[in-house]
C-alpha cells in the first residue's frame, strides 16, 4: 500500500527544515536575527527604523562568518540584555 499517508513523508522534510532554520537563527548574533528588511530607500529616509536591506543583511552574515563566525546560542529578549 501507499506508506506515505496523509503527505508525512513532505511534511517531515519540511519540519526538519524549519527546525534546521530555527536553530540556524539563534546560533547566529541578535543584531542579524533582530533585523528589520527595508527597501534602501527606507533605510536612507528613516534611519530611526533601524532597519537593512536583505543584501546587507546577507552581507553582515557572510562577514560575520568570514571572520571566524561560529555557532553562540543567545535566547535574550530585546531590552533584556
């Protein structure tokens, strides 16, 4: 018979993914996973938004772990550092 009742089999791929996301994004600093995206001209008419571009966004990853990144779990709450 059909072993794949119900769509199990799709819906435990994508809930490995959303765990791998989720543990992925608290691994990384709060200022990459607290970040607000905004077009570029948000960002330059609104700096008090404190918000970035995906690119820079992007960008600040990759730089974070070109520098020797590496995995920090942090669970603080914004204003509770």
């Amino acid at each position: 018979g059909n072993s794949n009742i119900d769509g199990m089999r799709e819906g435990t791929v994508i809930l490995g993914l959303a765990l791998l996301l989720n543990v992925w994004m608290f691994s990384i600093p709060p200022e990459f996973r607290r970040a607000r995206f905004c077009t570029e001209e948000d960002v330059k008419l609104y700096p008090e938004k404190h918000c970035t571009t995906f690119g820079a966004w992007r960008q600040g990853v990759a730089d974070y772990y070109a520098n020797g990144g590496g995995v920090n779990f942090d669970f603080s709450i914004e204003g509770k550092e």
